[in-house]
C-alpha cells in the first residue's frame, strides 16, 4: 500500500494576499492535482499541521475546498499554527474528541494520527491525557504494524529555533513509551519544512517540505527563523507487504519539466 504526505500547507485568511510572497492556496491546489494526477493508487493521504498559517475561519473554509475535490480520503492532524476550536468548526468529523488525535485501522496496521499541539506556543508536546491514549493504543494494537503521525519533530533537527523554541518537549516520555513496543514501523511528522530522514530504536523517520514556505538550513544561525525558496514537496510512502517502506519527496511546482535520458 501507499500513502501520500503532506504537510504545512499554511493556508492564509482573506486579510492577507501572501505568506512571504507566495499563495499557499495556489501551491496546495497544485499537490492535490499532482497526487489526483499520479497517485489514484494510494490509499489516503496525511495532512500533518500547520494546516492554517493564522488559524482563521477563511483559512479553514479555503482548505475544506480542496479537500473536497479529493478522491482520496484525506486525514488531518493540527500544527503550532492552528485553532483548535476554528478547525472543527470547519471538520466538525474532528469535533468528537478535544484534542485532534485518532486511530485509523486496516486489517493488519494501525494509523496513529497525534494532536502535539500547545495552542498559542511554537512548541509542541503531549500532555498527560494524550500520552495516556497513546499507550492504550499501543497496549492495544501489539499484532499490528504501526504508523504514527504528528506536527512536531520526535528527534533534534540540528536547527536551533526548531529544536529550541519550536521543539517538541516530551520528547523522552514519548520514547520511553514507544520502546516498550517493536512493532512501531514509522513516524511521519511536519513542522520543520525540510526533508529529513532519521532512524531511532529501529523505527524510521521522515519530514517532508511543506506545500508553502521551506525552512533554510542554517546551523549557524540562533537569531532568526530563516525561509528560503526550496520548491514544495509532497512525499510518497509505499510500504511492502513486510512493512518495509520506501519514502520518494516530488516537488510538483515543475513536474512536466521532464526531458528523456539514459541511466
Ligand atoms: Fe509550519
């Protein structure tokens, strides 16, 4: 099977006509063309946060537009940039449960979907109440593969703000949790606005560049938050029938760009 990652689509209100001189809207509007275009196959595709750049009703109302177009079930996690509250007015599917945090489950994996979200604070974690759901899916689901999914970085991205002020801190009582379990396959996440790939107590990682603004990477840099003009991707997850998985990063800007050539 395959899924389909997107993340940090910072959508914007009515009030504003750019993020940092591009249109978000625009740039999600081609992913979901892209993936419609190339990925009918995969089974859904994962939102992670930082859905809306300033959480407003328009910025909501803009995404459940596109959404709607999908073919494929789209799933949705919240980001340091969301309302709570302004989201399931708009999802009111979400509304169900305080925090944005569910399961999904086929025949033999289990979809982890994790609200880490302190609202108002560029830092994320999860609180007593959600760690709690989280080892009761995991007492829960021990014959099956499991998937997470979340906003904040589990791991340090060697960028100081990320790692920081945006950084995710229960970090080690999410690891200790999880290192009761080996059938943790992977974990998706956002927020950084880079590729990154990492490995940890042999559970693979991934971020993929959000659909709007990308993070430089500057490790020299304490003072400032730094975007630059890498083009947005989405990521592509296919994953074998023994739970290997194999993540592919398209910059769909500019893909009929493409020109024959020999290997
Ligand atoms: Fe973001």
């Amino acid at each position: 099977m395959k899924f389909i990652h997107i993340s940090d689509t910072h959508l914007i209100g009515d009030e504003y006509r750019s993020l940092y001189g591009i249109d978000p809207e625009f740039r999600l509007k081609k992913a979901f063309q892209s993936i419609d275009r190339w990925h009918k196959d995969a089974s859904f595709i994962v939102i992670t946060g930082d859905l809306s750049n300033d959480g407003s009703s328009s910025s909501y109302e803009k995404l459940k537009a596109i959404i709607r177009n999908s073919t494929l079930p789209v799933y949705l996690i919240l980001g340091n940039h969301d309302i709570r509250d302004n989201f399931k007015r708009f999802f009111p599917q979400y509304a169900s449960y305080k925090f944005v945090q569910y399961s999904q489950k086929t025949e033999d994996r289990v979809f982890l979907f994790l609200d880490s979200v302190v609202e108002h604070s560029p830092y994320g974690k999860l609180c007593e109440e959600r760690l709690s759901w989280l080892k009761n899916q995991l007492d829960t689901y021990k014959k099956e593969s499991i998937y997470i999914f979340m906003h904040h970085h589990p791991i340090s991205c060697g960028l100081y703000e990320m790692d920081n002020v945006g950084n995710f801190k229960t970090k080690d009582r999410f690891w200790d949790l999880l290192k009761k379990h080996k059938n943790i396959k992977h974990i998706s996440f956002g927020h950084i606005h880079r590729i990154m790939h990492s490995c940890r107590n042999n559970i693979s990682l991934h971020s993929t560049r959000g659909t709007a603004f990308q993070v430089a990477f500057r490790t020299d840099c304490k003072e400032e938050y730094l975007t630059n003009e890498e083009n947005p991707t989405y990521a592509i997850i296919d994953i074998d029938k023994n739970d290997n998985t194999r993540v592919h990063h398209h910059e769909f800007m500019n893909e009929d760009r493409i020109y024959a050539g020999e290997c």
